[in-house]
C-alpha cells in the first residue's frame, strides 16, 4: 500500500492526530505551544531590559529611582515615558538579528541522549525559528566527528566536552582551536555490568576486568579512572579500558568482549532492556551535576560566521530550556527515538530521560535528575577535566589551567545569549565540587592534582 497521503483528505488537512486540528499529531502541537511560549518570553525579556535601560538613564542614581517608581508604580512609569520614547521602535531594533553568512549547515552528532537539545531541535523545529537550514549527521564514533571537523565537513557538532580541549592543545590530532559553547548535558551516564558480575559489586573485586569507554578525552573515561582509583586500582594496571563507539557496547558486553562499560545512555538502559547487564552506579553518585557531552565548533566558523553562530546558539540554547523542564521529557523521547537519530524504544529513553527506570537488578528506581541539561559551560568544569589529563599522562609539562579553559569554554558568550533568551546564567563561572566526597578547588588545580596516591606521572 502506499504511504502516500491525499492533501485533499479532511484528516490530511485538518491534522486529525492534533486537539487542535493544526498539526499533524500532539508531539507537533506541543512543540508549537513551547515555540509560541518562547517567542512570548523572548519578547517579554527584550520589553522589560529596554524599559530597564530608558528608566536607569533617565534616573542614574538608584535611590532617585526607587524612589520615583515607589511613588508611582512601574506601570505608570513606564506608560508615562512611553509618551516620549518610542519603546515599539526600540523593541524592533532589539529583535532586529544580523543576516546569517551561512543558512546551510552540516552537524554531526552520536546517538546518544547526551546530544537531546541539538537532536530534537531538528524536529521540534529550533533550527527552523532561526532561519538555519540544519542537515544532522548520525557519526560512527567520536574520532570520526573530531576528523569531521578539523577536515571542515561539519560546521558544529556534538562533543564529548573534553575533545574541544585536547583538540585545541593538539593531543591526539593536530592542533586546531576549538570552542564550547554550551553543555548539553550533566550527569545521564553510567556504569553498567554483565549480570555475571552481580555479586562483584565493589570494585576492589574488578582486578582484570575489562571495561569500554567511548573516547579517551572523554568524561567516561575519567570518570570511571577517578572512580576505580578511589577503590584502590590502578586503573592503567589493574583494569583493561577500551575505546568502543557507544552503539557497539551492548552487542559487546553480550558477546562477553567485556565485562562492563562507563557509557552514555540510552545504552546503559538498553543493556538492561535486552537482559545482559545491570547498572551498577549512575554517574551522578560519582559526581552530582557533571559535565558530559557539549555542543561546540572551530574558532574560525565563529569569527566567519559570527550572525551564524549567534542563531544556532540561540536554538540549541532555547532546546536546552525546554530539555531542562521535565513535563517536556516524555515528549523529546518520542521525538529523538526514530531511526534517523537514536534509533531506540521509546521506552528505553523515557526511562532515562525522566529517571523513572529498572535497574536490572529487579528494581524500579526513581531518580528524577539522572539526567538533565544546563547549558552553562563552566571555566571550573574544563580546569577539572585538564587536571585528569595531567593525572593519566595525556598533557604533560606546565598547564596554564585559567588560559585554556577561559580561551575554550565560551561562557562570557554563554552568559549573554542566555540572558537574551530569559535564562538565569551563574554570575560566576568557578565553583567549587564534590567528587567521591573530595572537594576540587579550580583555584588551586596542582595541589589537587597532588593530593591523589594513583596516578601515571607526577603533579
């Protein structure tokens, strides 16, 4: 039968799946609801920083100020100055974007839940809003984006926020400055083990395991470095870790290759869905609130294409919101599971997506944060992950901890474009962390360095 549909055909042209009847089923609806919720607060946002503006100029001084609005009520003010300043034309100026150098644009991302806000922007239609015509390319593995890029296949694309780093410092390839500008996701990751292995729950019985991690300048594999170094293993001796594109770790811990992975989701749940492993350890027991994957391109598509850059900020910042708000989740499953992007159950995302899943042990865990997406690119995060290179003998020498991390992780950018979009940005871009109940000051990077007993070459 053909899948071909009459646009003659009532329910064709009323969008019968819709309560609504204007879009083709309830997914488009509320998709449509959260861009004219957007728009709305994005307008509301421009009205009250101009209206901000014009009050601070005419009344400098803040107790004047305060004083005029108390006596007569913001409302008023504002009706009252608009008599003589034109804030409709101010508003149009504010709204007014650069024309964008470049409307096509290739990027590249895995098939991983990390990736959700730059994925559904693509359905949901983000990309769309800003003028961009954006073509999404599913990537074999985590060298092959990094090749993408530095050949200038890809405009943007799906990082493991480690990889801008080391791309930048030429470890692994050669050197080319790459930026992040957001996170896209924290937490979502875990350590999953064969089902033989439930009765080796503590990692000082792991001696000669062998363990997957999707790259080696990835957060997984610090992670899970820190994590079996916290249990007294070595983790360069006493375990084996292979590099496996995360699609390939499943099929890979049912074969027996090996006994567990640190991976990104969906695949830590689909390895329980298929009843080969269990999940022994969410990431965010190791580290509440860490960062993963990022959403990033070169220093040179920014300064060629800086309206560009500006519009796709824009919506994968406005997807992060929306990914950030968990009445949402249900929703991006559906729309990041079909086959040209994740390709799984919807099922096996929602459960990581809302933290409502099964642990493969025989229970039914609620955690509502195992996954989340704030956007913000923190200075603190990269210092961290540079130290970790430092500690297993990825970056040797003297690091300029503050330069590298300031120069790669674009949060002075961040900061701007999400007060634009309404979006609450930390006025800082240090803070301090709890990892396995060890504080990391990015202050004090060396000295943190120095203070673990296993690691491949001296702080």
């Amino acid at each position: 039968m053909s899948a071909f549909k009459n646009p003659f055909d009532p329910d064709v042209r009323l969008g019968a799946g819709c309560s609504c009847g204007r879009h083709r089923d309830e997914a488009e609806h509320a998709a449509a609801q959260q861009s004219d919720s957007l728009d709305n607060s994005i307008e509301s946002l421009n009205r009250r920083v101009i209206q901000s503006a014009v009050m601070r100029a005419l009344f400098p001084h803040d107790e004047t100020r305060r004083r005029f609005l108390r006596a007569v009520g913001a409302s008023t003010a504002a009706a009252a100055i608009s008599q003589f300043i034109p804030f409709g034309a101010l508003e149009a100026m504010a709204q007014e974007k650069g024309t964008l150098e470049k409307k096509e644009l290739d990027i590249g991302f895995i098939a991983i839940t990390c990736a959700s806000p730059l994925i559904m922007a693509d359905p949901l239609g983000f990309y769309r809003k800003e003028g961009l015509s954006v073509r999404l390319h599913k990537t074999a593995g985590w060298a092959l984006i990094r090749d993408k890029m530095l050949n200038k296949e890809y405009d943007a694309t799906h990082f493991l926020s480690p990889m801008p780093l080391a791309t930048s410092l030429g470890l692994g390839s050669v050197a080319a400055p790459m930026r992040v500008a957001t996170i896209q996701n924290i937490n979502g990751q875990a350590i999953t083990l064969h089902l033989k292995h439930k009765d080796k729950r503590n990692p000082r019985q792991w001696k000669g395991f062998k363990f997957a991690v999707p790259f080696e300048y990835s957060m997984h594999n610090f992670l899970l470095r820190y994590y079996v170094a916290e249990h007294g293993l070595d983790p360069d001796t006493d375990i084996q870790i292979r590099v496996t594109p995360p699609p390939e770790m499943v099929a890979n811990l049912r074969a027996g290759n090996i006994d567990g992975f640190l991976g990104p989701d969906p695949f830590n749940q689909r390895a329980v869905y298929d009843e080969v492993g269990f999940i022994h350890i969410l990431s965010k027991d190791i580290w509440d609130g860490h960062p993963c994957c990022a959403f990033g391109t070169s220093e040179a598509f920014i300064r060629e294409n800086p309206n560009t850059f500006a519009a796709l900020y824009r919506a994968v910042l406005n997807a992060a919101q929306m990914a950030r708000d968990p009445k949402n989740r249900s929703l991006i499953a559906e729309s990041i599971a079909p086959a040209n992007y994740l390709n799984q159950p919807v099922t096996v995302i929602e459960q990581v997506l809302t933290g409502r899943f099964a642990d493969g042990l025989g229970k039914v865990q609620n955690v509502p944060d195992r996954a989340d997406f704030d956007p913000f690119p923190w200075h603190s995060m990269a210092v961290w992950m540079l130290t970790q290179m430092k500690r297993w003998g990825y970056l040797k020498g003297d690091v300029n901890y503050k330069q590298i991390a300031e120069q790669v992780f674009l949060a002075t950018d961040a900061r701007k474009h999400m007060a634009e979009l309404g979006m609450e940005a930390p006025k800082t871009s240090y803070a301090k962390a709890v990892i396995m109940g060890k504080e990391f000051d990015p202050s004090a990077p060396e000295k943190y360095l120095a203070s673990f007993p296993i690691k491949k070459v001296a702080a």
